[in-house]
C-alpha cells in the first residue's frame, strides 16, 4: 500500500495555527484550503497539532455562539410567522385578475408579427395597430391555440360563442382610443384552481383539508398596450410594438384568504400556463401582470353585504394594481390588509378606490377616488363578428394538451420514487429538459440490466440525486448551462450501470463524470465509459476483509484521541470520519465506504 | 355609472304635441308612413306638386318644444364637465358656453328619450349586420380546419416527458414595408413623442 500523502496547510496560514487553541477564541477555518490543496496534492509547511474543523461543527458553533450572546442580550428572536392578533377578529378576502401574454406568431386583431427585430421599436406595427383612420381588425385564428389551451387547463368551459367588446378610455399607450375585450361574452367561464400546503398554503387556510379550491370566474382575451417611457418632464416616447398584442385575463373569484395562498395562485397559474405553452413569458420578464382586489369582514358577520359573482357577504374591496412580483403579491396584500383593519377598527369607512404599490413601501398609495373611476361606456365592436369555436377543435386540444406540472410531480414522486420536493425541483429545471434526461438515462439502465429484480424507484432516486447534484455541480462550476451540455443520457446511463453493479465506487464515477464533459460529443476521440474505466484502470479492486482491517488499524494508531471519543464519550457521528480517511488514504478505486465502517465499527467495538 | 343612463331612465313619457301641419298621431311612431298614401286610388294621376307641399312628418317633432318646460330632470355642470372629460372634449370657457352647452345636451336627450319608446322586449341588439343564420354561423365556424396550418407550426419535445413547443423561425412578411412613423409629426428616432402634460 503507498504511503499517504500527509496534508499540510499553506504558509500564510501558519502564523494562524500557531496560536494555541481554545474553545474560547475563534480561528480562520483551514479546512477549506486544506481540502483545496488536497485535491490538488500540493503540500507546503508541515501540520499543526489541531486538527482541520469540519465545516458542519464549524456552524454549529456559531449558531450556539450567537444563540448564546442573544440570551445574554435578552434579545428575542422573532418568531418567524408571527401571527397578527388581529386577524382572530378580521378574516381577509382576495381576488386577483392576471393579465399573461399569449404565445402566439401574430398579435391578435392584426397579422404584424409578435417577434423579429428585436431591439428596433416600432417595427411590428400593423396599420390597425397604429389606429389608421379606416384601418379593421381581423381576428388572427392562430391566436386561439394557446387561449383555449389555457382555458382547458385551468378547468374553464370553453363557450362555443363569445363577443368582442369595446373597452373605451384615452391614452396615449391605446392608438384607438378603445381596447378590444371580452366584456359581455367571455370565452371561457367556470374553471378552478387545486392548492396544497405544498405550493404554499397556509395551515389556518387549510385548516386540516388536503387542498383548497380557488374558483375562475372567466378568462377572456384582450388587446395590449403599446409600451411607454418617460423622458424628461412630461415627454414620453411610445413604442407600439407591443400594442395589439393578443392577452387573455384570468379572473379568480374571492375565494382566497391569506397573502401567501395568493402569490399561490399566481405561482400556479404561471406555471399551468407555461407547461401548455400557452404564456411562456413569466411575472419577471414582464409577460405576466396580477390586479388584486382586497377587502376584509369581521369573522361571523356578513361585511358590508357586498357580493362579487355568487360570492356574498363580503366588505368592500379596493384595487391594487400592475403588481410584477410574487413577493409584491404578498406584501402588497398584507400591507394593505392591515391598513383596512386599521381604519374600520378606528371606526372609519373604507372607500372602494384603487391603489398602487411600489417595491420597498410600507403602504399602498391611492392612485384613483371613486370619482374619478372611469366610465368605459362598453358597447359590442361592430367591426368584429362574434367568435365560434368549433367543439371539434377543444376536444382535440384537451385530449393532446401537455401534462401539468401536478399530475407531472405526482408521476414522477411514484414512479421513480423521488420525494416531493425533488420531483418538483427536477420537474421545473430547465423547461422539463432535465426530466426528460432523467427518464431516458432510468430507461436506458433498466434496458440494460440483466436482470429485471432492480427496480424503477431505485434506479430512478440514483438517477435524480446524479442529475441535479453532480450534474448540477459540473454545470456551476464549469459555468455552462444545461443547453451546452454535451453529456449525453448514455454517458450517465453507463456510469450509473457500473455504480449499480459495483464495478466501480462513486468517487470514480464523479471523476468520469468530469472527464467525460470536458471532451466535447463532436471529437472523434470521445471515449466510451467503458474504455475511460480501462484506461485509467479505474475498476473496483474490493479490498480483502484483512486489508481494510489493516488500514482501519493504521488510522486508529495515528489518532487514539478519535478512538477515545467514540469508544468513550460515545460519539458515533467520528465513525464515519475514520471511513473518510481510510477512503482518502487507500488507492483510488478501493475503498468501499459501506464495507469500510462495518469494519470501523467492529474494531472500535472490539 | 351615473350621467347619461340616469338621465335618461327618470325621463317622464313625450307629451302629446301639436305642430303646425304635421300630423299629430305621428308623433307616437317616430318613422310610421304618413296618411295622404291611404287616398290615393289607383288610375288617378298623381299630382306631385301637391303630393310635396305638405310634409308628413317634421324633424322639429325630436327636439323639445320650445315655451314648454321640459320634463326630464336637470344636467347638472359637474355631470357635464364629466361627460366632456370621458369624451376628451374641451371644457367650456365661458358660463354663457356652459349653459349652450347644456341647451343642446338636453335637447339631445330628448330624442334619445323618444327613441326609448320603442318597445324592444326579448328583441336581442343588433350589433352589426351578419348572416346569423345556423349555416352562416357553421361557416365561420373556427375548427379544426381552420386551425390546421397553426397546429402544424408546433413540435412535440420529448420522448418521455412530451411537450407542446411553438416553432419560432421568424418569416419575413411584406407587410414590414410599411413606416409607422411616416405619419407622425413628433418622433425621436423610431419612438412617437407625446407631450403629457395638462395644460395643452
């Protein structure tokens, strides 16, 4: 066996290690450089007597520090969801209306393309966009793919007939001085909404049921804006390429009663869409909008005995508009949540108006009095007829629509027997590429297994930890993304197969791994895993039963205060520190861990 | 909403009015056909001079009488100014403008009271003149038919995890010839300016 190489830390920390240790006084962790130098077998000035600090003990020791010197303090830690004692007398309600821009090649009442020169303003504007005196709008089909798409997966009835609506208000972003919507008739009507504790329900929401049901009023479709900057004073430079631009509005009923069930909804509205390629922009590119209405009752009374769409007994709401991020969801509705319970608990009136909220404020602002709410004067456009769709067209676009991302996580949870919180992880990386890696790679091993006895669900967790952690890792720190990967699901499949019948430990496979993305597919001289095992002779020689009690040995030796602390103060966690240094020291592609610490055990039991 | 519909909605019913050599049964049906065509027998020479003299029927019968009050309830200025600011119309200079104003608007709303006279129960509006008949409406039906060529601009990816992707190749169309900003008057390169301040 050769002689392990010993680990030393470089000079510029030795003055640092000359230091006597105590508990008392805090030193630079030199395990992170050791660990670096290690992993590079470099060596500079010989060891000190103290030994590196894992990382894990290392934080633990500050956290108890901190905890600590709070006691001292008498500080108090705030309790992380300190619930309001005022919301025991005051129960919120929302509704939110989302805005999402559709996926589609050609606005909607023009064909002016809605991608393509990027970067030049202006360049997509069709006549009737510009609102040429004599211009029409003719209904772009192409269009309804992606709104009934979306109506289908958020439960809606697609209505076979429906209207188009002028929506009349003068502003320099709307070229006609109306926008086209779905006032009278929407397209589709009565869909709903599933949310778990999972997608972040609150427990006093839920209150001991699986899930709770968020009901959709509607989803009609809509015109877009043009896009404006302010430049100066009370110049503004408009672009209307973004006018016309086909929307739909998915407006929820008010059903909903906690901040966090809310952003929720949202959260879960874009990703439905997304899966079925109905709106693949999200809330931070712009391409998703939330309105919300917030109004709060005393719990038991009927508020001021408004009702929206079936719902009854509710206060009266105010409007907070354009909010462009979840955490502005949530903190918009809490703050203006606890401004309304401040003014009813003065004994004051709160006046249906609408309110703004910007980042970073502590309070909506009020953008518009009642008074000054617009009238819209809604009238059917006559320039439009009404539009019918075919039923033959929403049966096959429900019976081909792409799985949600629920069912998706469910499948993947069962099937491959991951835990929740990684099917969702690998279910939303990189646009459902990276599950669909992991699938190949799981069916790819079990084609290969001789026997049928290795199961789907262990094949599978093996598969799902490689891909979002080591494959994860490689993609961080050789800072390439998932479309760059050259790494193919046969690569992983042959390192996992020879993981799975011990021709080689994970140590090895992480290094093929490496080796196998630095060599770009396109080179002639890619390797297989097989010949990259046999080159660098890499296979699993299993240590002998006598060898692996030779180096255990050899180790305890080296350290009897190891020994001492687990054979005496009975610390069990050291047991795997003696398996990491017999991994260390022992020739690459020995050392099994598992077969390594019942050998620990034993000898430090005996 | 307030304003114009309710105005409107607490108007009293038209009054029975005389005027000069209109017939004054007309007044109850706004467009019914006059009674000289009743006499007429057939054979008899028509004679159009006299068939002309007397008008059958007189726009005066929209406006509102003069020397009589009207019934309908007063506009007030602040609903006024209301309606012009929806409308994005200039406000009045001047009072004596103001009451023109509100002279005109009620007159206005006087024919708009007596076109709401009409008996219009469970006739659905016109919105535009269409074929509504069942095989019209089959016509302009959007389909499968309809949607074939954009259902076949889509991919499926994936083998294991299918899903729906639209193709994004970008087409050059010839509708890109036309300049947006040939017509504007105020541009900053390819921006339209606006002036957004209130005293325009």
């Amino acid at each position: 066996m050769s002689t392990p190489i010993r680990r030393q830390a470089p000079p510029t920390l030795a003055r640092v290690l000359s230091t006597c240790t105590s508990s008392a006084t805090r030193l630079p962790r030199p395990c992170v450089v050791a660990k670096w130098l290690h992993s590079r077998n470099l060596t500079t000035a010989t060891p000190r007597a103290q030994e590196t600090v894992p990382l894990r003990k290392h934080l633990k020791d500050e956290a108890k520090r901190k905890k600590a010197e709070a006691k001292i303090n008498n500080a108090v830690a705030p309790k992380k969801h300190q619930l309001d004692p005022r919301l025991a007398r005051w129960e919120l309600t929302v509704g939110i209306e989302i805005h999402a821009e559709l996926n589609t090649t050609s606005k909607l009442f023009s064909a002016a393309p809605t991608e393509g020169q990027e970067g030049m303003a202006n360049s997509r504007v069709a006549v009737f966009d510009a609102a040429l005196p004599g211009a029409q709008p003719h209904f772009q089909a192409a269009t309804l793919l992606p709104a009934v798409r979306a109506a289908i997966a958020l439960g809606c009835e697609v209505q076979r007939k429906s209207g188009w609506d002028r929506k009349h208000y003068f502003h320099w972003d709307q070229p006609n001085g109306y926008q086209i919507t779905q006032y009278y008739h929407p397209f589709a009507r009565n869909g709903s909404l599933a949310l778990t504790a999972a997608d972040g329900v609150p427990d006093e929401e839920l209150q001991g049921a699986e899930s709770v049901m968020v009901g959709i009023k509607q989803i009609q479709m809509e015109q877009d804006t043009a896009k404006t900057t302010n430049h100066g004073n009370s110049t503004y430079h408009v672009d209307l390429n973004r006018a016309g631009l086909p929307l739909i509005e998915v407006i929820t009923l008010p059903q909903i009663h906690s901040p966090q069930t809310a952003a929720a909804v949202v959260r879960k509205v874009q990703a439905a869409l997304r899966s079925v390629d109905a709106c693949v922009t999200g809330m931070e590119l712009g391409g998703l909008r939330a309105d919300v209405n917030v109004s709060v009752r005393e719990r038991g009374t009927t508020g001021t005995g408004t009702s929206y769409s079936g719902v009854s007994g509710l206060g009266q709401r105010t409007e907070i508009k354009n909010l462009s991020s979840f955490k502005a969801i949530e903190d918009a509705i809490v703050a203006e949540r606890d401004r309304q319970i401040s003014v009813l608990e003065a004994g004051g009136v709160i006046e249906g108006e609408t309110r703004g909220w910007t980042l970073g404020a502590t309070e909506t602002t009020r953008l518009r009095r009642k008074e000054g709410e617009v009238d819209y004067r809604y009238m059917p456009d006559p320039d439009l007829p009404p539009l019918i769709i075919g039923t033959d067209l929403v049966e096959h676009l429900r019976l081909t629509l792409p799985e949600l991302p629920a069912e998706t996580i469910q499948r993947v949870h069962s099937a491959y027997g991951l835990s929740l919180k990684d099917a969702k992880t690998i279910v939303e990386l990189d646009d459902g590429d990276r599950l669909e890696f992991m699938e190949h790679t799981v069916q790819l091993v079990q084609q290969s297994l001789p026997d049928e006895t290795t199961d789907k669900p262990k094949i599978g967790k093996l598969a799902a930890n490689w891909i979002l952690h080591e494959l994860g890792g490689l993609l961080t720190t050789s800072e390439t993304s998932w479309e760059d990967l050259t790494l193919t699901p046969q690569d992983l499949a042959d390192i996992l197969l020879n993981l799975l019948q011990k021709q080689i430990t994970a140590r090895v496979g992480k290094q093929l791994l490496n080796t196998l993305h630095e060599t770009p597919t396109t080179s002639e001289h890619r390797p297989s895993v097989e010949q990259l095992i046999e080159q660098g002779n890499l296979r699993l020689r299993p240590l002998s039963e006598q060898g692996y009690e030779e180096l255990a040995r050899a180790i305890m030796e080296g350290h009897p205060e190891m020994v001492e602390a687990v054979r005496v103060k009975g610390q069990r966690g050291k047991v795997m520190w003696f398996v990491g240094q017999m991994v260390r020291r022992g020739e690459e592609g020995t050392v099994e861990p598992e077969r390594a610490r019942v050998v620990v055990e034993r000898l430090l039991a005996g | 909403m307030s304003g114009l519909r309710a105005v409107i909605s607490n108007a009293a019913p038209l009054q029975h009015v005389k005027l000069g050599s209109c017939r004054a049964n007309a007044l109850h049906r706004p467009f019914s056909r006059g009674s000289r065509r009743e006499t007429r027998e057939k054979g008899e020479e028509v004679d159009a001079a006299a068939l002309l003299a007397e008008p059958t029927w007189s726009v005066a019968s929209l406006l509102p009488p003069s020397g009589q009050t009207s019934q309908a309830p007063e506009i007030s200025s602040k609903q006024l100014h209301h309606l012009l600011r929806l409308s994005a119309l200039a406000p009045p200079k001047d009072a004596e403008e103001e009451s023109k104003m509100l002279e005109t608007l009620a007159s206005q709303l006087h024919f708009v009271r007596d076109i709401q006279q009409v008996d219009t129960t469970g006739v659905e509006p016109l919105q535009s003149l269409r074929d509504e008949t069942a095989s019209g409406e089959n016509a302009s039906e959007l389909g499968m038919a309809a949607l074939s060529v954009a259902l076949g601009k889509e991919d499926v990816r994936g083998k294991f995890h299918k899903r729906i992707r639209r193709r994004r190749d970008v087409e050059q169309t010839d509708e890109a010839a036309w300049d947006p900003l040939s017509t504007a008057s105020k541009k900053v390169g390819r921006f339209f300016v606006v002036e957004g301040g209130k005293n325009e």
